[in-house]
C-alpha cells in the first residue's frame, strides 16, 4: 500500500508533530524567565508548569545520573517509531480506526524524539491534580500516544481489519 493512497493520515500525523512543536514553543517561551512558576488553568485540577523529562514514561529515570540512560530511552524510542510506522505503512487503507491510531502515535512519538534528539529532554507541562493526588506532568505528544495505544488496543480486541 503506497503512503499517496493514506494523505490524509500524513495529514493527522502531521498536526499533531506541529501542535505539539508549537505548545512546547510557547511554553519555553513563557517559562523561560522563571522555570519554577505554575500557572493554574483550572483552580485544584490543572495547571501549567515547566517540566524537562530526560527519562521516559512519567519521568522513569529522569534524573538517573547515567548519562547513556537518556540516549538509550531516545534510541528504543526511534526503534520503535520505525516499528508503528512499518505497520502504519503495511496496513490496508480501509483499517480507518487502526491507520488513526497509528496516526496518533506516530505524531506523538516524533513530537517527543524531536525533543530529544534537539534538547536532550522532552518538555512537559500539563499538571492535572486533584488536592494532594497528582498525575505525572505530560505534554501534547504524550496524550496522542496514549489515546492513540487505546484505540489500537480496542481496535485488535475488536478483530475486524487488524493484519499485524
């Protein structure tokens, strides 16, 4: 199956690579001059603040002190973009919610790699909170890649056009 034939999922992808660029942008730019400061968005669930996540999922190992600990997270995290998007590429263009899914991740994960590979560190900066209960800082990326892995999930469970 050839990418002309899934335009519109380059398309998804796409989006959400910019979006992402732009929100981690924006917020560089706000937080530049004191890193420290949250902005509440929603008075006791979400804020704002700046966060530099060098290690992977919800932080894990952000702040081991082996330096080849991030460059090993980037590398496993490029291994497995080319991965979505060998299946992205394999899979059959009616597979509408599975190609969506893929979409999804391979936005997100190239949002968080570019990060990375320019930074050193991917930049958080959702905080939702409930009193002292508090969910690990994410980012635009982060939220595509999970709601894209549950769709995907479903889509598998659901059988219907999964060719993996």
């Amino acid at each position: 199956m050839t990418l002309q034939n899934k335009k519109k999922y380059v398309l998804i992808f796409s989006l959400i690579i910019i979006m992402d660029q732009i929100s981690k942008f924006l917020i560089l730019t706000e937080f530049k001059r004191d890193p420290f400061k949250s902005i509440t968005v929603i008075k006791d669930f979400f804020s704002l603040r700046y966060v530099e996540n060098s290690g992977a999922v919800w932080g894990i190992f952000s702040h081991h002190p082996n330096k080849w600990i991030p460059i090993g997270i980037t590398a496993f995290s490029i291994i497995a973009l080319i991965v979505v998007i060998y299946f992205f590429l394999k899979i059959e263009c009616k597979c509408v919610v599975e190609l969506t899914s893929l979409s999804f991740i391979i936005g997100g994960a190239v949002g968080n790699i570019t990060d990375r590979i320019y930074q050193g560190y991917v930049v958080d900066f959702i905080h939702l909170y409930i009193k002292q209960y508090q969910w690990p800082t994410f980012n635009i990326a982060d939220s595509f890649i999970s709601i894209g892995v549950m769709i995907l999930v479903v889509a598998i469970w659901r059988g219907k056009c999964t060719q993996f």
